[in-house]
C-alpha cells in the first residue's frame, strides 16, 4: 500500500477528519481534488483512488467536527521548540515536527473557528504573535506527516501514529501549554454585517413589498435579474449560493479588492436599488460563504459601501452613483471566475439602466408571485 494513502486511512478511521492529497508548487500548497468537494462531503475522499495518492507530495487534514490544529512557527530557538515539543508529547498530544516550528493536534470541547496564539513576551512586557490556527469551523488544511516538502519531511515528534486525541477546551490547552510557553490564545468568529431598518437609499422608489422577501426568495429574484440581463457569471455563483448554501469560487485578489469584495458588493448594490433597507441587505450578506468559508470584513465593507459612504465628484458636490459603480467598466470578473468571457460591463450599471426601462415592472411581478407562493403553501 502507498505510504500517503496507509495514513489517510489513518487519519480517517482514528480522528475523523478529511484527509487530502496535495502537491507543492513553487512552495504553495495544492490539494489535489476540487475544493468544493472538500467542503460538501464528510466521508473519506479518495481513499480508493490509488492513481491520486502516487501524483501526490503529500498528504494534509481537513478538520471535522471538535478537530483542532494549533501551528506554532516562531520559538526563540529550536532547543526552546524541543522542550515544548517534548512537553506535549508527555501529556498525550500528537505533535507535528514542521518546517518552521510544530502542529499540535487535540479534540476542543466544540467546534472551532480561526486562531490566533500569542507568545506572553514578559521580558519586554508585551505580546508577539507567533502562529494559528482552527477546527471545522475555520476550513483550512493543516499539512501532515509523511508529507515531503522540496526534501523537507513532515514527522511525528515521537516517530509514531498517535490514535487517541486529548480532548479540552481552548483554555485548558492555553493552561498546559503555559507551563513552559505562556501564551495567550484568542478565537476569532467571523464578523457580522449589521443594518437598520430604516436605512434605505434615495435614488430609486421602492419596489412594493421587497422587505417581505426572506433569503432565499431574495437569492430567487437576484438570478432572475441577472438572468434578464444575461450575467452568466453572476447567474451561476448566486445558483451556487441558491442550491448548496456555497458559492463554489475561492477569494482571489482582483485589483484594488477581492473577488469576494465585488461579488457581496454587487448583491448589496442591486437589492439597494430594489429598495431593500441596509437590514435586509445584511441578513443576506451574513449567510454567503465560499470555499475559503464566511466573510470577515468583505459583507461590511459592501453594505458600508452602499448605505454609508458619501462620495463626492471632483468639485466636490455629491455624487451617490459612484458608490454604486465602484467596479469600473471592464473589470467584471464573475464571468471570468465561472469560466466565461468577460462582457467589459459594470454589473450594477447595467441593473440600474434597466430597472429605468422595462426591468422594474417586471420586478414588481416576480415579487408579487413569490409572496403569492409563500401564502399558498
């Protein structure tokens, strides 16, 4: 049996996480199947697929459930990393021999989000961050033994499998670790878009009855919109989000922002010119999630965009379109992201002049029958 693919069963059958074929290229890590499939399925992923597991580099866990890893990569030296090591390794953990420092594994008392642990610097009375990490909550990839990285070998600290995880609450983990290396760790939750709902913009009427519309209704009618004015790659993300609760893309970095800046932008933008309230934008925005998992600052910084900012033109006298065309002409890049051509148009552009013409009775009607639907059920 391939090495790679006797510890994926491993770490399948002892800890329940997902364990995942990946390569290195250029020092990046790239798992070796879709990341969408990583995120929908709970069982072993391609663990009788022997081909996969001979093109890999290595081998790396997605957490499941109370799985925790904890990335330790800065110690004052590597004698200050073997006592710690060793520490660990005497109270049950399993612990990673990494490139630059350790992986702790555990069970926690729940599931967890991101991390963040700070060494307690008392010398100098002050605190340096020195590594992270995250349960299944976060959704990230932890490297793990026996993966090689351009000759370096990932390893147990004690040289063998470790079948039973300690399980205890982040703060005990900080406890026993403090003994020899005080730090403070911190979980992060992803943050919450909040609005009011009284805030409405001022350059468009209200289409009647919008703020009735739940989530999913309003997911409905932004794909018959983007449907209208023939986004296909708007259409597929918002189907993505409508279907599976994901939208299959990653966050890249696309110009000045994000790709997952433009996209929530976008709703946001297209609801306010409905006449959706800055609440009702915001309890949609709280639900999106991608393949690198929920926003922290993306959905915010959207409705904050829209409902908040007052942008002036060059003179200085308000200019409230421009918050709606911050994406300029040109650099849409939903069609691109789901593998179409890109139509060298603003989005929310397009949506505005067509609301103007034809487009706002035929809201009205789609809003109407939604409404009728939810009533008849």
């Amino acid at each position: 049996m391939h090495e790679l693919l006797r510890y994926a069963r491993l770490y399948y059958e002892k800890w329940r996480v997902t364990p995942v074929p990946i390569r290195y290229i250029s020092d990046q890590q790239k798992p070796l199947v879709k990341w969408s499939k990583l995120y929908e399925q709970e069982g072993p992923l391609l663990l009788l697929n022997k081909d996969i597991w001979e093109r890999a580099h290595g081998i790396a866990v997605l957490p499941r459930g109370n799985h925790v890893v904890i990335d330790i990569d800065k110690f004052k030296n590597d004698g200050q990393r073997k006592t710690v090591a060793e520490l660990l390794v005497k109270q049950g953990y399993p612990v990673v021999l990494t490139k630059r420092g350790l992986h702790i594994h555990f069970n926690a008392d729940r599931a967890i989000e991101e991390i963040c642990v700070y060494y307690i610097d008392t010398d100098n009375n002050g605190e340096i961050r020195v590594g992270e990490g995250g349960g299944s909550r976060f959704k990230h990839l932890w490297t793990a033994p026996p993966t090689n990285r351009h000759g370096f070998i990932y390893r147990f600290v004690n040289g063998e499998f470790v079948d039973e995880l300690p399980t205890l609450g982040i703060k005990e983990f900080e406890t026993e670790l403090g003994v020899l290396f005080p730090v403070r760790i911190i979980e992060k939750k992803a943050g919450t878009a909040k609005g009011s709902p009284n805030e409405r913009i001022e350059e468009t009427m209200p289409i009647p009855n919008i703020e009735k519309l739940n989530n999913r209704e309003l997911l409905i009618l932004l794909l018959y919109i983007y449907r209208q004015l023939r986004c296909s790659g708007l259409m597929k993300l918002i189907t993505d989000w409508l279907t599976t609760g994901v939208v299959k893309t990653r966050k890249i970095r696309w110009g000045r922002r994000t790709t997952r800046f433009w996209f929530l932008h976008t709703i946001a933008a297209t609801l306010a010119l409905l006449g959706a309230n800055s609440e009702q934008v915001a309890n949609l925005l709280n639900t999106y999630e991608d393949e690198d998992g929920r926003p922290d600052d993306s959905h915010k910084n959207a409705l904050w965009t829209i409902y908040k900012w007052e942008p002036k033109d060059k003179h200085g006298n308000p200019n409230p379109f421009k918050k709606y065309y911050v994406l300029k002409r040109g650099q849409c890049p939903f069609c691109a992201l789901t593998g179409g051509r890109n139509c060298g148009k603003n989005p929310v552009m397009r949506v505005y002049y067509w609301l103007q013409s034809r487009g706002r009775y035929k809201v009205e009607e789609v809003v109407r029958k939604l409404l009728e639907k939810r009533s008849a059920i």
